[in-house]
C-alpha cells in the first residue's frame, strides 16, 4: 500500500491552521504545518513534501519567500497561495512566480477538498468548461483548472487581460470565454490578428480611416476598435505590433480615445480589451521590442496558459471532444479511438500544442472511415511516427519498474530529485501507479 500524501501547510493564524490539518487528516493526508516563514522555509529543506499550502501574509515574511523556498528545495512540488477575498491580483502575481493555483479565505473546506485532490491526481473536476456563447475548454489537468478559476474572476470586471504561453495552447479560446462571462457579453467580439496584417495596413485595420485619407479612400471607414464598441476586441499575438502602432494602443488603454487615419477628432473607444502572444514581453521589453508603458498596461491580469505537453493527461478528453466535432464538421462517419491509440497519442510532445493535436485527428478522422482507429493507424499521420523520446523514455522506464522512481532513476541516470522534476513536467504524476 501507498504511503500518505505529504501536504505542508504555512499559516500564521492558528486556528485555521488547525482547522486545515484537522480536514486533511481526515481525509488520509499526512499533514505539517509552520506558523511563519522562517519555520516554513526551515522544514521545506530538511522534508520532502507532495503539496504546499502558503498564505501570502505572515508575521515575519510573506509566502512569496515560501514559494521562493520551495522551488529551491521542493523542485516543481506545487505550491498553493491563500489569499485574502477581494486580493485576486497578489494571487496571479505569485502564479507568475511559480505558484500553481490560489485558494480565497475564507476558506470554504470541500472546495480546499477539491483542490488538493487535483493537485495530487485524484480529483474528479469536470472535463468541460462551457460558458455560455462560447466554444467549451476541454481539460481537467490542475493548471488548466487554475487558469479558468482566474478567468472566472476576472471576467466580470473591465480589466484587461493578457493571455500568455505557446502557439496552439487556446488563447483566443480564453479570450471568447472572457467575453462570454462579461457584462459585456451582448456586444460584439472582434478578434484581430496583429501577425497576420501587413505593417502598412495594421493603422487603418485598428482604428479606420477617413474619406480621402489616402488614395482609394472613397469613403469614411470604421476600424476595430469603433466596431467592437460595447463589446471585447481580441489583439492576438499583440507582440508582432510595430512601435508606432504600440504606441497608439497605449492611448486607447490610457486615454480610451483614438483618431482615424487622416482625422484631426478623437474618437472614444469603448471596447474591454484581452490581449494575447506567445512571446516573452519582457524581453522584448528590454531589447527594446516592445514599449514599457504598454507592457505595464496589457499586464494587468495576465493568465498563463500550460503547453499540452504539460498536461498531457488531458489528451484523452480533448479526443474524445475533437473527434466527433471534426467528423460533423467533415460530414463523416465519427471513428473510435483505441486504448493504445490514445495511450500513443498521450506520449506525444505536441509543439503545436491542441492545434497539432486536431491537425493529427482530422487525419485519423478521414482514413478512419468510421472504425476503430488503432495505434498502427496513428503512427503514420504522426510527423515523427513515435511518440516524444523523453516523455517515453519516462515511461518505459516507470513501467519497467512497476513505479518505483528510485529504481526508474537509476535506469535513466539522473538524480532522484530530476526524475522527481520531469515527471511533473511531463505529467507523468502517479504513472503506472503512485509509489515513493
């Protein structure tokens, strides 16, 4: 049998201290606590831990100290904050640190239920999330559920938003998503792609133009910005935008106003913007890439979206969605996809995140011709024919060793601590069973 699950808990007011090991120990969890950051970042060196639960306020530190701690001591253990209700913004700064998930205080104790369970695989969250008028998020991995409780929270406000991470992760998903959840739901959502317009033209595209601004220019145009009044304009891979036309967003953001191309008015813009890329504003900041000023404004709830690869786990769901949508899209017959067909696709690394994934299963769809769909009959329509080096050389290895990560180590020859670290990055937490 398994040993307990290790959670650490640090929190400086006692009595929820107590109520929180009290639960957790009920519910078959081994449970250490700290009541300030010195103790906490002492037992985070001398134990080794499964989860870890830090308020953001302590007496003598903060949790950002513990998270800090953590990520040195721990590896990639995740950690959870505890907030403050109404203090969502230190939330997200700290998952921009490291942390994994938030929980508000006060706490309510099934919901630190269901939170602890996802994090240690054996939560049972739902696989969809469907707002209203808007395509559902398919996925139950604890990152992907940790993005969509900050999405939940930030979509009732005007904020903007800033959606991160790689090509194909979902952003202009989120993006619908936001709009749906929003007051502002009833207007229109407008989605601009800013890697896809010429230079010349992204100007005119955003905020329109004039009659007789240039030539050809018959007649006044309305740009994206003026058609989305009332609703959300998406600006997607906002950091292909050049300097001039950054800084004429920055005046939207700061101003709400803008000017038609060859007008001498202000315009006032009313349209919540959600802003996305799959590349590094900060760096891009200090290559001078990209404006400071419209970094800070974009960077007001930014939310990170987790490469598939990192969620792999969720593999089964998004086929089990996707398969059926594409062969009604197609007008064919749905296939069913195999055990071992899934198992493969699961240990794909897919750089093109879900996107490649649909890529792959709109293949399968159209050779499939309604039957099952088996390994054998992915491989070819794989780019690489076999599954990702790494993440099955994981594999091989924990099946091998019925789960046994020190014997796994040994084969693989790294540190217990590495193998530790690689598991959790290829979601391999638990596989083929969970032993210490």
């Amino acid at each position: 049998m398994s040993e307990r699950r290790q959670i650490f808990i640090v929190e400086d007011r006692a009595s929820l201290r107590r109520l929180m090991r009290r639960a957790l120990e009920q519910e078959g969890y081994a449970v250490t606590t700290a009541s300030n950051a010195t103790d906490g970042i002492r037992l985070l060196t001398e134990n080794r831990f499964d989860l870890v639960l830090t308020d953001l306020k302590l007496g003598d530190g903060t949790g950002i100290e513990v998270l800090a701690a953590s990520r040195e001591h721990q590896g990639t253990v995740p950690v959870v904050v505890l907030t403050a209700f109404g203090t969502i913004t230190a939330a997200v700064e700290a998952m921009k640190l490291g942390a994994v998930d938030f929980l508000e205080k006060p706490l309510e104790i099934d919901e630190l239920f269901e939170l602890v369970r996802s994090h240690l695989g054996t939560g049972a969250s739902v696989a969809r999330f469907e707002p209203p008028g808007a395509p559902p998020i398919v996925g139950r991995h604890p990152r992907l559920a940790a993005a969509l409780r900050l999405l939940e929270k930030v979509a009732a406000t005007g904020s903007t938003v800033l959606l991160t991470g790689e090509s194909g992760t979902g952003k202009e998903l989120f993006a619908r998503a936001v709009h749906a959840l929003s007051p502002r739901s009833a207007g229109r959502f407008l989605a601009v792609n800013c890697a896809a317009i010429p230079e010349a033209l992204m100007e005119n595209e955003l905020f329109g133009h004039e009659k007789g601004a240039f030539t050809g220019a018959s007649r006044r145009q309305r740009g994206r910005f003026e058609l989305a009044a009332g609703g959300t304009i998406f600006l997607d891979e906002i950091g292909e935008l050049k300097l001039e036309v950054q800084g004429k967003v920055l005046r939207v953001l700061e101003e709400r106003t803008f000017e038609r191309v060859g007008g001498g008015l202000s315009q006032t813009a009313d349209a919540r913007v959600v802003a996305a890329t799959n590349r590094d504003l900060r760096t891009m900041v200090e290559s001078g890439e990209f404006r400071q000023d419209l970094f800070y404004r974009l960077d007001v709830f930014p939310i990170a979206l987790p490469p598939l690869r990192e969620r792999a786990s969720d593999v089964p769901h998004l086929v089990h969605h996707l398969v059926p949508e594409i062969a009604e899209r197609l007008g064919l017959a749905s296939p069913e996809i195999s055990p071992g067909g899934l198992e493969l696709l699961e240990a794909q690394s897919w750089p093109g995140n879900v996107r490649q994934l649909a890529n792959v299963l709109e293949r399968a769809v159209i050779v499939g011709e309604g039957q099952m769909v088996r390994s054998r009959d992915l491989r070819p329509l794989l780019e690489s024919g076999a599954p990702s080096s790494e993440r099955q050389r994981l594999r091989d290895a924990l099946t091998e060793t019925g789960g046994d990560k020190r014997r796994a180590a040994e084969i693989l020859g790294v540190s217990y601590r590495t193998l530790q670290r690689r598991i959790r990055e290829f979601d391999l937490e638990g596989f083929p069973k969970y032993r210490d």
